[in-house]
C-alpha cells in the first residue's frame, strides 16, 4: 500500500532527496520523478530516420496501444506516489484514441506534462486546446524546405501545416506562458546543410528550446550516416551557429563536442535485434566505459505492451512487471528484480559488459554525473551523522 504522506510532500527538492535517499539505501522511498509512457506504437509519419517507421526498415511493428481505463489507473497511481512528471509518447501521441482525455487528466491531477507530437494535421480548435494542457511539446522538425520536410518525414506531410499549427500554439503560450516548445532536429547526411537555416527559424519564431542530435542507427539505416567529409562540413555549420546568440536554450555545444571527439566512427558496434530493441548501431561510447546510473530511480518507462521497463527506455534490462496486470506502484514499490536491477546500476555499469553494452550511446551522462556527485554529497552527510 502508498503511503499517504508521499502525495503531500510538494517540495521537489525534498522528493528528489527522498530519490536520492532511496538509492542510498537501496529501495524506492518515494515515486520517479518522470514517468515516460508510450500509450500507442503507430505513427503517421515516415521518417528516413526513424528506427521503427523507416521506409528502410523492414519489419514495422505491430500497432498496440494501452487500455485507457489502464493508463488512467496508472496516471492515478503517480499522482498518489509522488511523481511529478508524465511523458506520454508514442508513435505519434496524438494517433492515440483518448489523447486528449490522457492530456485533461494528467493536468487535473496536478502533474507535468510532456508530450511529443509532430503537429502535422488539419486545424482543430479543440485539439489545439487539448494541446495546450502540456507545459512542453516535443516537435520533430528535421527539414526546413516543404520539399526536403516530404523527404525526410514522408510523401504526406505538410511544414506548412505544421508551422502554422505551431504559430497557434505559440501564440497560447505568449499568453498563458505554456505549452512551451522544444523543437528537435535530427541530423542525418541528408538535412545537415538545412540546420542552419533551422535555427534561424526556430530564433525568429521565439521557439523555447531547440535539440540537435544524431539518429540512433542501425543497420538497416546505415546508408544515413555521415562520411567524414560530410562530418566535418557539420562541424563548420555548428561552429557557425555557436557564435550566434539565439533567443531559445540548445544543446550545439555538446553536439559539438561528440563531432571534434574524433573517435565517433571508429570501431562502431552492432547490436542485435532483440524483442526490447532494434539492431541499434553505436557510433561511439559517451560514458567513457563505465558509469554510475541513477536515472531509474528518478525516470520510469511504461511501454505501448503496458510493461514497466527498468533502468530506461534505451535500455532496457529489466522488465519489472505489467501495468495490464499489477498496479504501477505495486510494481514500482514491491518488485525484486527493478531494485536489484536499479541497485546494480547505481554502484557502476561497465559498458564493455554485454548487459549493459547499450549504455554506450547514452543521453542521460551529464544527468548521471550531476545525481552522482549530489548521491556522494548525501552518503559524506550520513556518515557525519553517524
């Protein structure tokens, strides 16, 4: 059972000390922080990049998408355990049947909500509406021609339904202060020499956040990645845009300091396709061989099968139990294999192990050197205690 003091502590500094906490003695005293939930694995769009909906890719998945009764249970369950975020994914979030109930009750419930959608249908006032309950959308825009928007995306898609639905969202959002926008652009050796051109855009338009990164390859989709001659006209366009000063917060920086790295493609290793991954191709290792991971006590991943995913959505060790069929904070409170598997990720992962080899291309670093120093922090305060 919850225990019902967790829903009143409101402080996040003081939840984030009880995630740290947790870890320190090796059980969850308090819900993650963000729950990333992927209601539904279908999708409108075609994207060349996109490890499941690739036209290179040659077997898509088949669509699933949650029970909503189920996911409103779950949604519930997070509020009651102290989660302060919800990030409903798909597919395309809003190909999701009861997207806009999910969006009006995470906002009922007092929670967050992070939602990734890539705006691209007609004019709706009542979808923008239910739209503009996210305090933040994810907006894949990886084109900045109508002409090259089609290639990248697909044959059907629209930029300029999109940057108009965008304008109107923008426009709530300069009066109510939200949904805020991040747009991303994922460089591949096809678009790179349109990020230019992206940026300036995303600055006139006032867009919140901008997110530059490399797709996650495999190898059905090697044909995408760069040649060092093309890596290195992306480096100059990069240098290019760090000089500028933009009216949004961006990651240039750290895309950049993966390009002048030097080791990006050397030696690059293949994963193989297994039920909780594609064939993910890993350019190179951005946790320097080993890490302590303590993103699982402050992230969870509940998947379109409703299967509640541990210590990540990249990587996906441990499967915890299904929301189908046990409650998420049953699952999150009272399930041996998600502590032992959050607990042996905590004390340091060797990405040279074949367990935990996915963790080379990992997002979450700079995340896990910050909690990592704060969790040092709290075991030296401890030990004074004592």
């Amino acid at each position: 059972m919850t225990n019902p003091v967790i829903a009143k502590i409101t402080d996040p500094a003081v939840r984030d000390a009880l995630r740290l906490r947790g870890a320190m003695l090796g059980r969850p005293l308090i819900g993650p922080k963000s729950v990333n939930i992927h209601v539904i694995n279908s999708c409108s769009y075609r994207c060349q990049f996109c490890w499941y909906f690739s036209p290179f890719v040659k077997d898509h998945p088949k669509g699933k998408m949650l029970d909503y009764k189920v996911l409103e249970q779950t949604l519930e369950d997070c509020r009651e355990i102290g989660v302060d975020e919800i990030n409903l994914e798909g597919g395309e979030t809003t190909v999701y049947p009861y997207w806009a109930d999910a969006f009006r009750k995470v906002h009922d419930l007092g929670m967050r909500l992070i939602a990734y959608t890539h705006l691209d249908y007609p004019a709706d006032v009542k979808k923008i509406q239910a739209l503009s309950y996210a305090e933040l959308l994810m907006v894949n825009f990886s084109a900045i021609t109508e002409e090259s928007f089609k290639r990248v995306h697909g044959a059907h898609t629209s930029m300029k339904r999109v940057l108009k639905n965008m304008d109107r969202l923008l426009a709530i959002r300069d009066k109510y202060g939200k949904p805020k926008i991040r747009l991303s652009f994922v460089v591949y050796n096809y678009n790179y020499k349109e990020l230019a051109g992206f940026l300036d855009m995303a600055h006139e338009r006032n867009i919140d956040q901008v997110v530059v990164r490399f797709f996650e390859a495999t190898e059905e989709m090697k044909q995408l990645v760069f040649t060092k001659e093309e890596l290195a006209e992306l480096r100059t366009v990069v240098e290019a845009a760090l000089e500028k000063r933009f009216c949004f917060t961006h990651d240039l920086k750290k895309l950049y300091n993966l390009i002048v790295n030097g080791q990006m493609f050397e030696n690059p290793v293949t994963l193989e396709r297994t039920e909780m991954r594609n064939d993910r191709l890993l350019f190179y290792d951005s946790t320097g061989g080993e890490i302590n991971c303590y993103v699982g006590w402050f992230y969870s991943h509940i998947d379109e099968k409703g299967r509640v995913i541990a210590p990540c959505d990249n990587v996906g060790v441990c499967v915890a139990g299904n929301i189908n069929e046990r409650r998420f904070q049953d699952i999150w409170f009272d399930n041996e294999h998600l502590r032992s598997t959050l607990n042996e990720a905590s004390k340091g992962i060797h990405t040279c192990s074949s367990k935990w080899q996915e963790c080379r291309y990992c997002s979450y670093v700079p995340t896990n050197r910050y909690l990592h120093q704060e969790f040092l922090k709290l075991k030296g305060t401890q030990a004074d205690d004592s």
